[in-house]
C-alpha cells in the first residue's frame, strides 16, 4: 500500500513537472516574441531621435547665424549711435553706473 501512494505521488509530481516545464517553455516562447517587439521599438525609437538630431543641428546652425549677424548689425547700429551722440552715451553709461553702486552698496 505505501508503496502505491509513493508511486501515485511520484506519478502526479512527474505530471506537475511536466505542466511546469511547458508553462515555462510557453514564458520563454512569449518573452522572445517581446524581447524582438521591444528591439524592434527601440530601434526605431534610436533611429527617429537620429533624424531629429540632425533636422535641430541644422536648424540650431541657421538659427545661430542669424543670431550672429543680427548681433553684428546692433554692434554697428550701436556704434554709430555712439559716434553721432558720444555726450549722450557718457550720460547713459553714468546714470547705469550709479544704479548698479546703488544697488550693490546696500550688501
């Protein structure tokens, strides 16, 4: 009798095993399939941050030369300005000098 509940036994852990052991190849087979589904994602993902990379460093290019040649156009218009009211200039610079000590002198 102890012997057939040990074989019963060993017969349904055998069984257990088995449906365990094809659960498990199942996971596995599924994993797979989402492991290629989440290359795929990122590669793709990788591939349209390359091409948004380089549309922003053109554009950053352009953006920057315009940026430079507005500010080399304000230096001349700037400068011109100085030229033609120099006592206007010293007056500017002198009331912005007492502002920034006026300022800083209460620290």
């Amino acid at each position: 009798m102890a012997t057939m509940v040990r074989d019963k036994l060993l017969e349904q852990a055998a069984e257990s095993i088995d449906a365990l052991a094809e659960k498990a190849k199942d996971a596995l087979y599924n994993a797979s399939g989402t492991a290629d589904n989440a290359r795929r994602s990122i590669n793709g993902a990788r591939d349209t941050a390359w091409r948004f990379a380089g549309r922003a460093r053109e554009q950053a290019g352009d953006v920057a030369d315009r940026v430079y040649r507005r500010g080399q156009e304000t230096a001349q218009q700037l400068g011109r300005s100085l030229e033609k009211q120099p006592i206007m200039a010293l007056v500017i610079v002198g009331i912005a000098g007492l502002l920034v000590g006026y300022t800083l002198r209460g620290r």
